[in-house]
C-alpha cells in the first residue's frame, strides 16, 4: 500500500508541474499574439493558460482524494 500511495504522489507532482509549464507557455502564446495582434494567437494563449490552470486544478484535487 505504501509504494501505491508514493506513486499516486508522484503522478500528481509531475501532472501539477506539466500543468503549470503548459499554463506558462500558454501566456508566452499570449503575450506573442498581443504583440503582433495576432488574434488566433491571443484565442489559443488563453485556451492554454484555461487548459493548465484545470490540470493543476485536477492535479491538487488528485492529491487530496488519493488514498
């Protein structure tokens, strides 16, 4: 039971860091498409800063209700 809880731990760290990277990329997006006034850009930076901040989101409520 104890390595199943380590590796639901762990699962949860790298799903929370990946979130949180694809959420940073997606405002580097952002900012690019501002820059330019590049409106496909600008739709697609904040669908992937909404699509990382619900994987870290997923990620925090994994963690809490894993064994």
């Amino acid at each position: 039971m104890d390595l199943l809880e380590e590796v639901l731990e762990l699962v949860a760290k790298f799903a929370t860091l990946g979130g949180g990277l694809w959420l940073v990329w997606g405002v580097v997006i952002l900012a690019g498409g501002l820059k330019d006034k590049n409106g496909p850009a600008l739709q697609s930076g904040i669908w992937q800063i909404i699509g990382g901040g619900l994987i870290v989101a997923a990620a925090a409520l994994f963690s809490t209700v894993a064994p």
